[in-house]
C-alpha cells in the first residue's frame, strides 16, 4: 500500500521539476529574442524527474518536462479538507483557550500554547487558499463537523469548561490527542484522493507537526 505522504512528495518533487524546466523553456525563449544560439543550449538542458514508488527516475528534455507538468487544480477533495480542518483546527483553539486559569501544570498551558501558535497561522493559510480558489462558491458543502474524526463532543468540550487543575490536565491531554489523530486521519485522506500542491504541503506540515506534538503529550 502507497504511503500517501511519500505519493505526495514524489508527485510534488516532479512537478517542482518539471516547473523548473518549463522556466527554463521561457528563459530560452527571451534570449531568443538576443541571442538564438543561447536559447537552444538552455532550452536542451535535461530534466531528472522522480518516477513513481518503485521505479527509476527518468531524463526529460526541457520542452517535454514543461508538457508534463501536471494539473494540479483543486478538486473535491481538496476543498473538503479545506473547509473542514478550518473547523477542526478551531475547535483546537477553543479547547487550548480554556487552558490558562484552569491547568494544573505549566507544561500544559505551555503546550496549549505551542499547538494554538501553530494552528492560528495554519487557519489562516487554509482561508487565504479558499479565497484564492473561489472559497464557498468552489463545492463548498455543509458538513456534519461533529462526525470529523477526532472532534470533541459538546458534552466533552463542556466538562473541560468547568474542570479545573489535574482534572483539566487529564481531559485536556486525552482530547487533544484524539483530536490530533483526527487530524493526521484528515491530512492522509486528501493526500490520498487530493490534488493541489498548496494543500498538500499543508497536509504535510499538519502530519509532521501534530505527529511530533501526540508523542510530547503522550510523555506528559
């Protein structure tokens, strides 16, 4: 079975190379302009693209590299991530918003405040990548945010209200993890079925991050 993160890669890397010699096609075309015997050395410089899992990498002139940059518009999926780790990331920032005043240790709202640095930033990207691809008139649907893997019910996110000290430390530690592996459920499902490169290198940052962020919380 494909690891979706390292299909991700390769298909980032490949299209990072052929952009590449596409640029280089451009460049050969405005020296045309000056100087014809300088576009053509630019211009058959060759490619090494990345094959797929399994298979070796391939040399590509520069013309056919351009021909096979894949499209990478968005599609159903990517726009489903979007919208819905909007959400999810949110419901991060409610619950570490309850931290301060009512933890029992400072490692705690220490890492409430490591995971609310970094996904306020990652809230941002997402709405920034909506708007720039047509946000809610691009398929944006309603969707159940309550059946999102990993979110906190109301009932749970009510009792860490009103826990206080060790209490909240256990409660608070238990959904988070949770909610964290929700998360990295979210980021492999759209690098799996995704198609857009923005979202994938998202999707990326979220597993890295939230991975690393689950085996501190484990330790605690």
């Amino acid at each position: 079975m494909l690891n979706p993160r390292r299909s991700a890669r390769t298909r980032t890397s490949f299209r990072a190379a052929a952009v590449a010699a596409a640029a280089l096609v451009l460049a050969a075309c405005d020296a045309d302009s000056g100087t014809r015997a300088e576009a053509g050395a630019d211009k058959g410089a060759p490619v090494v693209a990345p094959g797929k899992p399994g298979e070796p990498a391939k040399t590509l002139s520069a013309e056919e590299a351009a021909k096979a940059v894949p499209d990478d518009s968005p599609n159903a999926a990517d726009f489903r991530y979007a919208h819905m780790m909007i959400k999810h990331h949110e419901q991060a920032l409610e619950m570490t918003s309850l931290a301060e005043g009512r933890a029992g240790s400072q490692r705690i709202e220490r890492l409430a405040g490591r995971i609310a640095a970094a996904q306020e930033p990652e809230v941002g990207a997402m709405r920034a990548w909506l708007e720039t691809h047509g946000g809610d008139s691009a398929g944006a649907h309603e969707h159940d945010h309550a059946s999102m893997p990993g979110m906190a019910t109301d009932a749970q996110l009510d009792r860490l209200r009103h826990a206080e000290g060790t209490a909240f430390d256990e409660l608070f530690l238990r959904l988070m993890i949770t909610h964290h592996q929700g998360a990295l459920t979210m980021a492999a499902d759209v690098l799996s079925n995704g198609n857009n490169v923005a979202v994938e290198e998202m999707a990326n940052d979220v597993i890295a991050q939230q991975t690393s962020e689950i085996g501190r919380m484990r330790a605690l």
